[in-house]
C-alpha cells in the first residue's frame, strides 16, 4: 500500500514531531522521535558568559573555530574553512559557485540538494550512479548517504572532480555522516588540490541541531566566495563558543563514536527480530525494508513513535537511535507487537 501524500508529506524531512501528533491524536507521550539521524546522546553544553548572547559574534572566534575545524576534519588549513549557520544555508551559496547548467544529484539522498541547485538555476537530474554523472558541471552526492548509508569509493569521487575541473565544474560532497563513517574516507583533504567542495554538519554526530552550525571546506578562493556571500556575523557567538569547544574535545568524540557503533547495533538487534531486512545505515541511523512498512509507520506513531517513511520507496523505514532505556524498551515492545500481529 502507498503512503498517503496529504496525510504523511508534512512527515517527509524527519523530525515533525507536530505534524505527528496532528496525525496520532491518541499517541501516548512523550513522542519518540527516530525519524532523524540525530545523535540523542548530545555533547554536553558547556558554561557559555551572558555576554555571547548580548554582543556580536568576535572575528577572533570565527577565526578560531575556523582552525579547529580544520584540524578535526582533515582540511589543508582554516583557509579552507567557511563557518556557517547550518549547511542548509550553505547549499544553494555552493550550487551558484558554478555557472547554472546541468546538475546531477546522485540519489535517493537529501531532497534538499535537488531543490538548491534548481534555486541556483541549474537544470537538476537525480542520478544512481556516479557513472550517470555525464555531462554535468555540477555533481552532488552524500557520504555516507542518507538513507541507505551508501559509500562511495574515495578514488572514484577524486577521479570525478578532476574530470569536472576540465569543464569548470565542481564535485560537492555532503558528509554530514562522515563523523561515524571510516576514518580515511572523508574528501576533506582533497579540498586543496582539486574541484572540490566538502560539507560538514554539527547537526548530527554531535546532537546539536538547534545551534545550526556546520561548514563547508573549500580551496581558498571558493571558500572566499563562501564568506563573502555569507557577510559578518552569519554565524551566532554561542554557536561558536559550542562549536570550538566540542570539535576539540577528542574524548567525548572518540567515546561518542563507540557508543553510536553499539547502539547501532542493538537497534539491528531489534529490527532483525521483528522481521525487517537491513537494507543499509550509519551508527546514526538503520534502513530497513518491509512489505509492510505502512502499515508499520501507523502502528509505531499509535505508538508514539515516529519513524522515516519514503513514499517513494514504500516498503522503506529509517529508525534513528532512542536516547533512553525508557525509548529502547518502548520501541522494542512496540515491534514485538507488531511482529506477533503478523
């Protein structure tokens, strides 16, 4: 069965937690949310002085984030680094680095990185393959993607970038994932030598969504361009002071990624059992595929608990990770019912 479109698209990008409770009036709370690929197990706030909220952000601390970013992702040097609020902002900013003509966005991913490049006034088409790329001049993909946790291979995405410096192209790379992804797989280094753009989220593995910060690693003269078009201040005092603090904690990321590796895998535990197939994922998130997935959708939001669905894909569902005991044992109970439903 479809999934309905006026009941489920407000319910399309993960994280509408009104919009589920519009459509699961009964639904016990708290509502859980896995529909993103959030990390519940946040970095701890740190002690921030009222007066980040009160003054503008200090270049000093643009500057200063800028270095640490730079040697927590592997850029060349904070040169290569353009702090911003949030990557969203960022992707139309990067699509228009490039005059607009076509775009080839390797998918399903984002649907957002369609829709910026169209902004930018590139004819956009939705690709499966690297190999599809063609004639593009602007090619998009996610690593590890969202939400089938695809990884494409290092040589091939630096082989393609040089093929689009031929024609004045770029290769944007969307590695909002990288932070539980494999250690030598990020492009971040690459930024330097070739047609390059690498995106970078605090969103995701660090839990912080709601300070919108992320990056985007660039050669110095895109990365200029970057800025400008940013202007002063884009970035908040807090989110700064936050950001510097956490990229630089190399404890709590190390601890982090461990953590995410084995709730991860007590999520799989959970699905496999309740007979779902694992079609893909990150420690951040699992994939799985089901006939029964709309149904499956309807009985967790009773539940209380949201998932991802993808009309387009019917029989898919992306669970993200619950952040408490209470959560684990609320998910697990609700998927053993429905398995002993079936």
């Amino acid at each position: 069965m479809m999934f309905s479109e006026d009941l489920d698209h407000p319910l399309l990008h993960g994280g509408g937690l009104a919009a589920a409770r519009r459509l699961f009036t009964d639904a016990p709370e708290p509502f859980i949310d896995l529909s993103t690929g959030i990390n519940p197990y946040s970095y701890p706030l740190p002690q921030l002085p009222p007066d980040l909220f009160t003054r503008l952000p200090d270049p000093d601390a643009l500057a200063t984030i800028a270095n640490i970013a730079a040697q927590s992702y592997g850029a060349p040097s904070p040169a290569h680094v353009v702090p911003a609020p949030g990557t969203q902002i960022l992707l139309p900013l990067v699509a228009a680095l490039v005059d607009p003509a076509r775009a080839a966005v390797v998918a399903p991913t984002y649907r957002e990185h369609a829709r910026a490049a169209a902004l930018a006034g590139h004819r956009v088409a939705e690709i499966a393959d690297l190999a599809a790329a063609r004639e593009a001049t602007l090619v998009i993909v996610t690593n590890p993607n969202n939400p089938d946790g695809r990884l494409f291979n290092k040589n091939e995405l630096i082989a393609l970038a040089k093929r689009l410096a031929t024609r004045g192209g770029l290769l944007v790379v969307d590695e909002a994932f990288m932070d539980v992804g494999p250690p030598d797989a990020s492009l971040a280094g690459e930024v330097g030598k070739n047609a390059i753009v690498v995106l970078r989220s605090s969103g995701k593995f660090f839990g912080l969504a709601g300070i919108r910060l992320g990056f985007a690693l660039a050669p110095p003269q895109l990365a200029g361009r970057l800025s400008a078009k940013l202007g002063p201040w884009a970035v908040s005092g807090p989110a700064l002071a936050i950001g510097t603090t956490a990229l630089a904690d190399r404890a709590w990321i190390d601890e982090a990624r461990n953590r995410l590796i084995a709730a991860a895998d007590r999520l799989k535990a959970i699905l496999l059992s309740a007979g779902l197939e694992i079609v893909g994922g990150t420690a951040l998130f699992q994939l799985a595929r089901t006939p029964a997935a709309y149904d499956l959708f309807h009985h967790l939001g009773r539940a209380g608990i949201l998932v991802r669905s993808f009309p387009e894909h019917p029989s898919w569902l992306r669970f993200g990770l619950p952040g408490t005991e209470a959560d684990w044992a609320r998910l697990q109970m609700a998927m053993a019912a429905c398995a002993a439903m079936r």
